[in-house]
C-alpha cells in the first residue's frame, strides 16, 4: 500500500460521499440525523474552508479509501472542535489508517489552539470506537453543542 494522506479537494467529494453512504448503511446507520441525510455528504470539501477546520482523505493509488476532519462546533463559547465524518471503506480498516487519520486531526486541532475535541457517533461502530478510546478520548453522558446530527447516541471528548 502507498497511502498519500493529503486535504480533501472538491474533485473528491463524489468517491467520499460514496464511502460515507457505503459505510453508515452496512451499519445500518443510514438515517435522518446523519451526514447520510445531510446535502453537505455531496460536497463535504466546501464545509473545511476556513482557517479553523480541516479535512483529511487517504489515496492508495487512485482508490480513496476514506477521510476524517476537524471543525469548530457550532454555536460555542469555548474552544471546542469536532472530530468529523471518519469514514473508512471496510477493507482499509485494522491496518492503522484510522488512527493515521486521527493522529493528523488531533495535530491540527492542537495547532489551531482548539481546547477540546469532541466526537458524536453511534454504539454499533465498535471498530472507531476502539480506535477513540485508544486514542485518549473519555465518554460523556450527551452531546455538546447542536451539530445537527441527532441520531448519534455515543459522545466522547479529548482534552488537548
């Protein structure tokens, strides 16, 4: 594999969007309070404009095999960001790509001088939760802020 993690471009939009649909639907996470039915899902590179947020895709060659990004919350006095639209196709999972992902994300939020990042997802995506929780994040008992996506029913935060 020749990974080339590199910020999402607009001639991305269409492979990620397929990635995210595949993903939330072969968890059965294909429902209204999700990116899923979110009309950004079809052009995600035009919400990681600005200084404050951020969006990583992974290539093995011409093949995307998924992406994950960092944006403010919404609405928010503090510092806080999110840790946004982690997807990954299934067969680019368990070999550290997530994590890579992850680790590039939480450097960037760092560097933007973000306190806090904070993850909404669901209980049956155990494999990214695995990864969260490796990764230094705790539970929290609800959501933090309003991101539209009300169907998540996990919510977990890191402190930077």
């Amino acid at each position: 594999m020749a990974l080339v993690y590199r910020t999402i471009v607009p001639s991305d939009d269409p492979a990620l969007a397929e990635v995210i649909k595949k993903s939330l639907e072969d968890q059965g996470n294909n429902k209204p309070g999700t990116i899923y039915a979110d009309p950004q899902l079809y052009k995600m590179s035009s919400g990681y404009t600005s200084q404050d947020s951020i969006y990583f895709v992974v290539y093995d060659g011409e093949e995307l095999l998924g992406g994950c990004g960092i944006a403010r919350i919404p609405n928010q006095k503090e510092n806080y960001c999110e840790l946004q639209r982690m997807f990954l196709k299934k067969e680019a999972r368990g070999k550290g790509i997530g994590a890579e992902l992850m680790r590039l994300c939480v450097e960037f939020a760092k560097n933007a001088g973000y306190n806090l990042v904070y993850i909404e997802t669901f209980c049956n995506m155990t494999e990214a939760i695995k990864l969260y929780e490796r990764s230094g994040f705790e539970y929290i008992d609800g959501p933090l802020g309003n991101t539209g996506h009300f169907s998540c029913d996990k919510f977990m935060v890191k402190y930077l």
